[in-house]
C-alpha cells in the first residue's frame, strides 16, 4: 500500500511540473517522433490569424502574458511553423552613414548555425521548432528558418521543441549576445542599434548544457517610412539618395517617393542616373509631373530631340498648355527645326489672349523667315509691330524680313523707326547707316555714322568709316575732323598721322601739319614722302635753315635722290642764294649724278657774277656724265665766255672725234679756229717791227 502511495506521489509531481514547463512542454495533441533514422515530416496545423500564414512579423501590439496553469485546460491549437526564408529574400541594408555611400554593400547571410541540422549519426538530440510572441502574437518558426520582422516589433520566445520525447533543460539564448534574456520583450533595434542596418539578423540559438541542438535567424524587415527616416537624419547626399533608393525598392509603384529620389539626384547632379530611373519606372510616361522632371533632365543632358518627345507626350495630356507650347517651341527652334517651332508658336498665339500675342508674332515671323517663308514672315511681323508699335526688336525683325523679300524701301524705312525708337542703340544707327550706303544716301549715312561714334567715341573702326565715306563726298574739313580724333585715338599710328598731315596741308594749316610730322618721323625717320611733305610745310612757312637741314640729311641718306633738293631750289635761291649753293655743292661731291643739279649750280653761279664756280660746276658734271656731249657744249661755251678758248677748243674737238654732225659744234669750233688763228696772226705782225728795229 505504501508503494503504490508512494507512485502515485511521483506521477502527481511530475504532472505538477510537466503543467509549469509550459514553454517546453509538448503539446497533447503532438505526437511523439519517429526515430532519427527515418524523421516523418511535420504537418503544421491550420493557422490561426492570416498574419500567421507569412513569414512577416505583426504589427507591435500589447504583450500578452502567456498562459498560466489556471487557464481552462483546453489548449488552442498550435501555431504555425514559419517555413525557411531564402537567402535571398532577406532584404539588405545600405552603408551606414559614417561610411561612403558608394562602397559596395554586401547582401545579409543568415548565419550558418541557420541552416537545418540534421540528426547525427549517434542519434543526438536536434532542434525542430521555436516559438515566438511577436507583439504579443504567437509565431512559429522551423529550425533553420529566418523569421522576418520590424525592428521595432517586440518579441520573446514562448517554445522550443526539439525531436525528443520529452525536452527538458532546453535554453535559448542570441549568438553574440549571451546576456539577453529571451523570456523577456526585445526588439532588433534594441538589440543591435545603428547595426541593424547594416547586419539586420541575429541568430537565436536553442542549446542544452554546453550542446547546441540547432537554431533559427531574426531578420530585420524595414518599412518605407523607416528608409526615408534614415535618409532624412543623414548627414551626405550621396546616403541620402541610397536610403531613398531603399525605400523605393520596397515600394516601386510610389510616384511621390520615384519623385523624391530623382530631385536628391537632381541635386547631386547624377542627371544620367536620374533619367535611367525614371525610364525603367513603367508608370512615369503617365505621371504628369515625373514627365515634366524627365523632360527637365534631358534638357540638362544636352538632349533636344528626347526632351522634345517627352514634352509631346505631356502635351498630349495639356493640350492647352501655354507654357509647354512655348517650351516645345523653344527647343525646336534650338536643334532648328523651324516648321516645327512654327507649328507650336501657332498654337501657342491661340492659346493667349489678344493682348499678349505680339510677342510670340515676333518669335513667329523669325522662324518664318529662317524657314525661308518670307511673304508670310513679313505679314506675321507686320502684325507684331501692330500689337508692339514701340518695340524696336519686332521693327528691326520687320526690317529683315522686307530686305529678305526684296523691299529695300519698306527695310529702309523699318530701319528708320528702329532707330528713333531706340536713339542709344549703336548698332540701330549702323544698320541705318549701311542701309542709306546700299540706297545711295551717303551723305544721310554719314550723319548716322556720326550718332554711331557720339555714342561710342574711343571706337577707331566708326571713325575710320566716316573719314573714309566724307572722302568719298569729297568734304575735307569732316575728313579732317574725323582724322583728327583717329589720332587722338591712336597717337602712334604713322598713316594715320600722316593722313591727318596731308588734310591739314590741303587746308593750309603747316604748323598742325608740321606737328602730325613730327609724330610719323619718330616711326619713319628716313621715309622720302614724310620728308617731301614735311618739306613743303616748312617752305610755307619760310623755315629756310630748317629746310636746308632736311634735304642736307636727305643728300646723306639718298645721294641720287634731288627731288627735295629741286623742290626747294626755287624757293630758296631766291630767299638764301649761298646756302642753296651750299647744298648744291654737298649733293655733287655726295656723288650725285642728276644734270639738273650741275646745271642748277652753273646758273646760280652765274646769276651771282661767280663764272669761276659755274665752270666748276660744269666740268663736274661733264665728268661725271663723259658720253652727255650737250653738257660738253655748254661747257665749251662756258670756257669761250670765260675767255678761255683753248679749253673750249679742246672740248669742242672732243665732241667732233664723238659725233661731227653734233648740233652746231663744228661750226663754233671753226669759227673759234679761225679767232685763235687771226689773233695769232696779229700777234705777229704787231712783233715785227721790234724785232727788225736792232738790224737798223
């Protein structure tokens, strides 16, 4: 009797213990294992809520307290058993925001000890299941598994079960965090803080004593809104558009979020990797505004012709659309495809009110024209200088088109209202000005010119034109003017300065000339026509030592060049015979050759009663130019006036061995024989008596 007390003891007690070990107990209904040899499959029960039917965690809800002994002894039915998650469809996490965006990330592994154990051979004990409250939801998950949920999504283990028949002593515990109390609510995010974005998965381990019977993995599963939280608290762009990326990737149908991804790269200026997002998104050519921001990126890119197309498909949606009208019209009229940019511009005029049309006529009547529709751009054009009277760009449009068109007069007269309407407008008054050359109205031109450079006076190139235009008007004193500021211009300009000399020469002004001079010596101080001139002022101004002093340097540079020498004889014979003389002498012993010069210096001579010097000027010359038998005879005859017939008996013979026939020369030559005899005749009859008179 006291024996089967004495068992019915220990089958209370152990009722008693099974009914507390409720987190390890196996349930009724279970039944016990087949041998390891050959393991039958488990088959799940129906489940209870459908959330339980995914591998995803609930939503965080209460914690419930698990069920005590005093509860009714009916049991609920088991939960499900979560079944393995691929790898593969763990998601995966960006570089957290203290490292680079742009290092490659590598996908989360679920730990090995994840993987399903397998019996060993000596028949130990081997997980089979645990069981989680996730929000206060029972959840089961096969040894092996990977149970996905929020990071913040509390959660404890409520069950084991190893393939035992009976599991006692069974601990769990999280790999690498030894310390953590699974019978307690955690969430991931407690756990493994910033971490859990970059390594997102724990694995729980259920083990008895120091033997590890297998386990299960906790992977992180990230919202939306947890992504876009986590961009918005970093602190690089670059991590910001990857978190953006992620939250994009979990929701791909989300215009809003496509939108904010493609600004972020916007504004990192990945236009190329903006684009390429917004293509692959099927949903984009019907999103008005992702249209817009595509057509936005392509203009960036330089791309006409992609912009141009996706604009026409947003028009397609905004058919009335002022502003895309224009932008259409304005890209074509980029890649100069005008009949098209004309099209739109049409559109576009009807599309605005009356008031606001003139200026798209204006852009209208220029692609007219650039697309060679002349008639119509002058009628388009016409109409804007209507609608914008006061508008000097349509009236100058205007004016091209009619000069396009062959009305030079109705050009001209455009040209004419461009001008008055805007008086501060050089090149208003330019165009006026070569439109009144090509009409034949210079001296109308002239006056535009003269606006043209009021406005811009340090210009050379306008004041070049209006010297040369008032030189073709033959207006010398205009011509003068505009030199004259040409030189203030250009102070060192040798033809400019010149130019204004020979102007001032022909207006009688030498000593402004002398000055021009002066300025073009510095540059061409050997220069013949700079001397020439410079020559001729001082001359007028009877500078005769000044003179005398050019043309002698003259003599030294260009020995046989006497122009200047001839071109101030006159003036200075008259005025300074002697240094005249001076001169003359310096340019033949200089070598000179010309005639003149020789002859010049005979007849100075002569007029100052020296028959000596003009004899010396003649036998230089007659030396220097031996064959000239003229200058041989008026030596000759020099020597008979000098009274000495001998030499010009000599000279004269000299001419008749040459050419006998040579003007008069042999006849003077006789006739100074016949002298020269006679006279010595005389000589000795006038002797004879003297001689006889000592005979007597």
């Amino acid at each position: 009797m006291a024996r089967r007390l004495t068992c019915l003891l220990v089958f209370v007690l152990c009722l008693t213990w099974a009914a507390q070990a409720g987190s390890t107990a196996v349930p009724a209904e279970d039944k016990p294992p087949l041998p390891a040899a050959s393991p039958a499959k488990e088959t799940p029960a129906p489940p209870a809520e459908p959330a339980a039917t995914e591998n995803e965690a609930p939503a965080p809800q209460p914690e419930q307290k698990p069920a005590t002994p005093a509860e009714p002894a009916t049991a609920p039915a088991p939960p499900p058993t979560v079944a393995p998650i691929p790898a593969s469809s763990v998601p995966t996490a960006p570089a957290p925001a203290d490292k680079p965006a742009s290092t490659p990330e590598k996908p989360l592994q679920a730990p090995s000890a994840a993987a399903p154990e397998t019996r060993p051979a000596s028949g130990g004990q081997v997980l089979k299941w645990v069981e989680l409250s996730v929000g206060g939801l029972p959840v089961r998950v096969t040894a092996g598994g990977v149970m996905a949920l929020h990071p913040d999504a509390p959660f404890r283990v409520l069950k084991v079960r190893s393939d035992a028949w009976f599991d006692i002593g069974l601990q769990t515990s999280l790999a690498g965090l030894p310390e953590v109390d699974m019978n307690r609510f955690h969430t991931l995010a407690e756990l493994l803080g910033e971490k859990v974005y970059t390594q997102g998965q724990v694995e729980l381990v259920v083990s008895k004593g120091e033997r590890k019977l297998g386990s299960v993995a906790l992977s992180a599963r990230f919202m939306p809104i947890d992504w876009l939280r986590k961009a918005e608290a970093a602190g690089s762009l670059e991590n910001r558009i990857a978190f953006t990326a992620k939250a994009l990737e979990l929701t791909p149908d989300d215009p809003l979020l496509l939108a904010r991804l493609v600004d972020l790269m916007v504004e990192a200026r990945r236009y190329r990797e903006a684009v390429e997002l917004l293509e692959q998104q099927p949903g984009s050519l019907d999103d008005p505004e992702l249209l817009s921001k595509m057509a936005d990126l392509y203009q960036r890119l330089g791309q006409g012709f992609q912009e141009a197309q996706v604009l026409e498909k947003l028009l397609d949606k905004r058919p009335k659309d002022a502003q895309l009208l224009e932008r259409l019209a304005g890209v074509n009229e980029q890649m100069e495809r005008w009949e098209k940019a004309v099209l739109y511009l049409e559109a576009l005029s009807q599309a605005l009110p009356e008031a606001e049309r003139g200026q798209v006529w204006y852009r209208l009547g220029q692609d007219l024209l650039k697309a060679g529709r002349k008639a119509e751009a002058s009628q388009t054009l016409e109409r804007a200088t209507r609608a914008r009277p006061l508008d000097p760009e349509a009236w100058q449009a205007l004016a091209e088109a009619r000069a396009g068109a062959g009305d030079s007069a109705g050009a001209l007269e455009a040209q004419r209202r461009v001008a008055s309407l805007a008086p501060t407008d050089q090149d208003a008054h330019l165009r006026l000005a070569q439109s009144m050359i090509e009409a034949g109205k210079k001296r109308e031109a002239a006056q535009e010119l003269e606006k043209a450079a009021a406005l811009r006076p340090d210009d050379p190139s306008l004041w070049l034109r209006l010297a040369r235009i008032y030189e073709e008007l033959s207006d010398r004193p205009a011509q003068t003017k505009a030199y004259r500021q040409l030189a203030r211009l250009n102070p060192r300009d040798p033809d400019v300065q010149f130019n204004l000399a020979v102007l001032l020469m022909d207006q009688k002004q030498p000593e402004q000339a002398l000055t021009a001079l002066e300025a073009v010596a510095q540059q061409r101080p050997k220069d013949a026509e700079v001397r020439g001139l410079t020559l001729e002022a001082l001359i007028r101004l009877s500078r005769w030592d000044q003179a005398a002093a050019l043309v002698e340097a003259h003599i030294k540079d260009h020995p046989q060049d006497p122009s200047l020498l001839l071109r101030l004889y006159p003036s200075l014979a008259k005025a300074k015979p002697k240094l005249m003389a001076t001169l003359l002498d310096t340019a033949m012993a200089a070598g000179a050759k010309d005639h003149r010069l020789f002859e010049l210096r005979a007849s100075l001579a002569l007029d100052q009663d020296d028959t000596a010097a003009a004899v010396k000027a003649l036998e230089a010359e007659a030396a220097a130019l031996p064959d000239n038998l003229e200058i041989k005879l008026k030596l000759a005859g020099l020597y008979e006036s000098a009274g000495k017939d001998e030499n010009a008996l000599k000279v004269y013979e000299e001419i008749l061995d040459k050419d006998s026939g040579f003007m008069d020369a042999q006849e003077r030559y006789l006739l100074l024989k016949t002298r020269l005899l006679h006279g010595k005749e005389r000589g000795k009859n006038s002797a004879s008596p003297a001689k006889s008179a000592p005979a007597k």
